[in-house]
C-alpha cells in the first residue's frame, strides 16, 4: 500500500505555512511559507492605537500559494495520495460575515474598511467592551467568565464584535454574523461557507467567545442584550454546537480541489487555534506545559477532564473541553507580547537609523541586532541589582488578563547601556512566564514538564536558557521547526480517519526534541531574588498593594533604582 499524506497549514501573525507531511513516518516532504502582503505593508493597522486588522484576501491568497508551493517541491505521489488537510490560525480573530459567510471586506463595498476585516488577536481596541462584559458577567446569576479564568479579554470575540458594529453602523447593518479566522478559512476549504451551518471550532468557541455545555452553548439571549441592546438576534445567527479537531468538516469542494490539483476526496478536518494544534505537533501529554514562544506566547496544558472536574482555575484563558484533544481539558495561558518585547527594543534602536541613514542600513542593522545584543548580553554578569522591566508592553494576557497595562523600565543610570536593557527586556518575559507557571502551580494544576516551540525556543539559546534559569525546570525544545504546522497534519491525519486518536497520530508522525536547557544553579537563587522584585514593579504600576514584606518605598529606595 503506498503512503498517505496529508497537509497542515499554520496561518501566524506575519505568516502562512503549509506543511506536507507522511502520516506513517511523520516525515516533511514538502513545505513553503507566505507572507501576507497587505499586512507587510502595515495596512488597516494603527499600533498607537492598537488596532490590528487583516484582509481576507491576504488569508486567501496566503492559503492557496503556501499549499501549491509545498506540492509544488513534492512529487506528484505524494500530490495523488493526500487525504487530508487541516488548518490552525491565530485567534481569537474574528470578523465579520454576510448571510453566505462572505467576510465583509470581499464586498466592494467594504474591500478598504478595516471593520469589515478579521480583527488580530492582538488588537486592543475593545478594552472599553471587554471591561463591560466583566461588570456584567460578574453580577450575573451565571458569571460567565467562570471557565476563562474570571476575566474576558479585549483580544476575544465578544469584546471586538460588540465595540465594530457599535462604532461603524455599515458593518452592523451588514454583518449577519461573525466567524473566527479558524473555522472560516476552513469553511472556505469545504466550499460551505453558511455562518448557519459551517462547522464552528469548540477550541475557538470554548477560550474566546464563552461556550460551555453547562451554559447551553453561547451566553444567553438576555445577557447579550443586556450588555447592549445591538447584540439582539445574533445569537441565533451564531451557532450552538461546536466541534473537536479530530472531526471532519467537510471535502475539499471542487473548486478547491482543482486550485491545488487535490482530489475531492480529500478531508478538511474541523479548525484549531495555532497554540493548541502546536501542542499537538509538540506532542503534548497530560500535565506537560506547551510553551509556544514567538511574537507573544500562548502556554497549553492538558488534564483528564476527571481529574480537574469543575474546579476553576484563575485568571488564566480558558479550561475548555476538548480543546487540544478529545477528552481533555485544554487549558490556555500566555503573554501578549514576547519576541514583540524585543522587536519593540530593535524599532528603537533601528528606527533614527532608518531616517538618518536611509533603509539599506537600517535594514542591515535590523536583521544583525537581536543575535548581536543578546551575545553581549549572555556575558553581562546576573547580580541581584541589575535593571528590572515589566513585560507588559502589550498589556497583560495571563495571569488576570488587563491589557491597559504598561511596561516599565527602572534602575536606569548613565552607564546603562543597550545590550543591559536588551538582557532585563529576555529576563522580563522570563519572569512574565514565571508569574504564569506560578500561577498553575497556585492553582493546585501540576506542571510535569515543559516543552518550547516557536521562532524564539528554536533561534535563541540566550532566551531559552535564562527562562530555564529563571523557571528552574528545564525545558525542551520540540525539533520541528513548524510544530503548529506538523500539529495541524497529525489533526487532519485524524479527521480523515488515518489514525484513530491524537495520540496515535503523535507517535506515528512526531519528531521528538532537539535542545534540552537546564537551568543553571549558580543563577536560580539571583533571579529568585530579581522576580520578586519584578513582583513589587507589577504591583506599583499596576497600582496594587504589595504583598511581600519590602514595601514600594523600600523597593525605589534599594540600589537597583
Ligand atoms: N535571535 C532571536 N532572539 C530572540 N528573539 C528573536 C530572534 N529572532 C527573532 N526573534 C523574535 O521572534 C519573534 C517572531 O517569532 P516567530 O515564532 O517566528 O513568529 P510568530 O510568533 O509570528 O509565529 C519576533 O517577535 C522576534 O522579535
Ligand atoms: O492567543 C493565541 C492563540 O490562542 C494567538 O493565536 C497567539 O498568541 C498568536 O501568536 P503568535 O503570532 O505569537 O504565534
């Protein structure tokens, strides 16, 4: 019997890829990435205001040219003998649709309304809702929030739906309902688009838009109206099931099917946020801590749904069953902003470069800058006093979600210098992730290991090695260099009946670990020491009172400020 194959495609921030992979040896054998190039071009994004929005049409073109360029440098076999694709997607990125699904920007009529686009994950521009949801959750006869940690975020559907048709009436007369990025371009796949009847994510549903079977599905008609009127009738117009990854959504229809030269035979499985397909491909088991460290982090862990029960854990994104597996409990956490911290630092820097000196040095300078000051940085000797910084320069996500927060540098003084804020930026994003292991920990959720994936776990040791330090666990990295992307194809290989569980799929299709970071004991006790001070930091700007013995007034008058 010859080889089955099927595809992954892993929709990031910046970024498509397609990956094909063998469903018996897990061996890639074709791949290719595309950028999104109205995003590139910074289009419909305003970052002072923190709004972040794409166009479908990126998604459209991205979907179609990273598939036919991973077939393209596969044999035409392999082509003949893939079964099944499925796709992973940032989120919650949701946007608006028409009665056929139509995402509003594919309309003349919208093609340049950033409102009619699917809005980023990223985007803040719903604080203002996601505060509402909260109040009204909070004094509710059900809190709603209960199974997402106690708190909605402006990064999650309801908040970005409510604030877009109460600020832009075209969208609100026009949109008949809305869908996020992971169950639409997968819909698109299958050819059935219906907002009614496409089969919606239980991931996406479950962590951003408050779905649980205990509530009957999506929160009540009286509590979406009270919270705004405007939102009457779209319940109905949503959905009420959800479905696992391991589910199919459809056949690949035949238009699809001869854009990519595929059969209609192929099985387009049910959609998943690229964090928890990236668990999958990074072969997450129960108890282990999935970090995915790129632009910002999403964390996963997974528990038997029995031994967690009803218990709620807080502050944290989401406990949704059947999130990463069937099953299991999926449980999400993460920072807004990781690499995005020192992509901001490189901006600084490169940014009067780019305007004194003209783009080809700046270019130059911005492609060596992170490698060059974190080398200078890994040398700098970790003392108790060194800076400290906040990680929260894209507001808060986990634990206890507030994205009006800001970042903070103290301890400056005229001998500081860019490679020792570059090391306090890594070792701020290091205690970031403390604070949410902490937080599990807290919460009585066992952490058995953790295992890194993403651009950050594969391209920096300097990172990963003081995030070991400063977690004292070790932490290995998962070989893939597209664990979403070989996460994504273990799901299709499901969906289309290949293999029987996640779990099957991961031991036939998993490439194991290539790095494994120990922390080092000479720095666990000086960063134990740095943490809490990162602590007292958070809790001056956040405007809290602290906990620990040292109050704020002692802190700022310590050497380190
Ligand atoms: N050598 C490096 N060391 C640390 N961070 C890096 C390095 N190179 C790139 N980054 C960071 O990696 C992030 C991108 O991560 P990646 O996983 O590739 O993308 P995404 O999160 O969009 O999927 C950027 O925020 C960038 O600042
Ligand atoms: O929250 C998420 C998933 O649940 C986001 O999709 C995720 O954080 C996007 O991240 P990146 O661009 O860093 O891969």
């Amino acid at each position: 019997m010859s080889n089955s194959y099927v595809i992954g495609v892993d929709f990031g921030t910046d970024s498509v890829r397609a990956l094909i992979v063998d469903t018996q040896t897990g061996q890639a054998v074709g791949t290719h990435v595309h950028n999104y190039v109205r995003w590139k071009k910074g289009l419909y994004c305003n970052p002072a205001t923190s709004q972040f929005r794409q166009h479908p049409l990126d998604y459209l073109e991205g979907l179609e040219a990273s598939i036919r360029g991973a077939l393209a440098n596969a044999s035409d076999d392999v082509r003949q003998h893939v079964v099944g694709i499925s796709i992973d997607t940032t989120g919650s990125t949701p946007g608006p649709v028409d009665e056929t699904g139509l995402p509003l920007a594919l309309r003349p009529d919208f093609a340049e309304n950033p409102n009619g686009m699917f809005i980023l994950w990223k985007d803040h521009t719903a604080n203002a809702e996601a505060e509402e949801i909260n109040n009204l959750a909070h004094h509710w006869d059900i809190d709603y929030t209960k199974y997402v940690g106690g708190i909605y975020s402006s990064e999650w559907f309801w908040a970005k739906m409510l604030r877009t048709i109460r600020v832009d009436e075209a969208v609100r007369q026009h949109a008949f309902s809305w869908v996020e990025h992971c169950d639409w371009i997968s819909a698109v796949l299958t050819g059935n688009t219906n907002p009614l009847t496409l089969r919606r994510s239980r991931c996406a549903a479950g962590h951003k838009a408050l779905w649980h079977s205990e509530f009957d599905g999506l929160p009540s008609e009286e509590f979406l109206t009270q919270l705004d009127p405007l939102l009457a009738g779209q319940r109905d117009r949503l959905y009420h099931d959800t479905y696992t990854s391991d589910q199919s959504m459809g056949n690949l229809s035949a238009e699809w099917a001869q854009k990519l030269g595929l059969s209609t035979d192929v099985v387009v499985g049910v959609g998943a946020f690229d964090a928890h397909m990236g668990a999958i491909g990074a072969e997450i088991e129960p108890y282990a801590f999935v970090r995915i460290i790129g632009t910002s982090t999403c964390d996963i862990l997974m528990a038997p749904n029995e031994e967690i029960g009803h218990r709620l854990i807080r502050g944290i994104c989401g406990q949704v069953d059947g999130s990463v597996a069937p099953g299991m409990l999926g449980l999400e956490a993460g920072q807004s902003a990781f690499g995005d911290v020192y992509a901001w630092f490189a901006r600084l820097i490169t940014g009067p470069v780019r305007e004194l000196l003209g783009d080809e040095a700046a270019d130059t300078m911005s492609s060596q800058l992170i490698p060059h000051l974190s080398a200078q940085a890994e040398q700098l000797p970790v003392t108790a006093n060194d800076l400290i910084a906040l990680d929260w320069i894209n507001g808060r996500r986990t634990p206890d979600a507030n994205h009006t927060l800001k970042a903070a540098i103290t301890g400056l003084n005229l001998g500081t210098d860019a490679p020792k804020i570059f090391k306090a930026l890594v070792e701020a994003t290091a205690f970031g992730s403390r604070s949410i292991v902490d937080r599990f920990l807290q919460e009585g959720v066992p952490i058995s290991k953790v295992i890194a994936i993403g651009g950050v776990a594969k391209k920096s040791p300097f990172v990963m090695q003081t995030l070991a330090n400063v977690l004292n666990k070790p932490i290995q990295v998962a070989s893939s260099d597209q664990a979403c992307a070989l996460g994504a194809a273990m799901c299709a290989a499901v969906a289309a009946g290949i293999h029987p569980t996640m779990e099957a799929a991961q031991q036939a299709m998993g490439s194991g670990f290539d790095a494994e970071y120990q922390p080092r004991p000479e720095q666990v006790a000086t960063y134990e020491t740095l943490y809490q001070k990162y602590l007292q930091l958070g809790a001056f700007v956040e405007n809290k009172p602290v906990s620990s013995s040292q109050s704020i007034a002692q802190y700022a008058q310590s050497e380190s400020l």
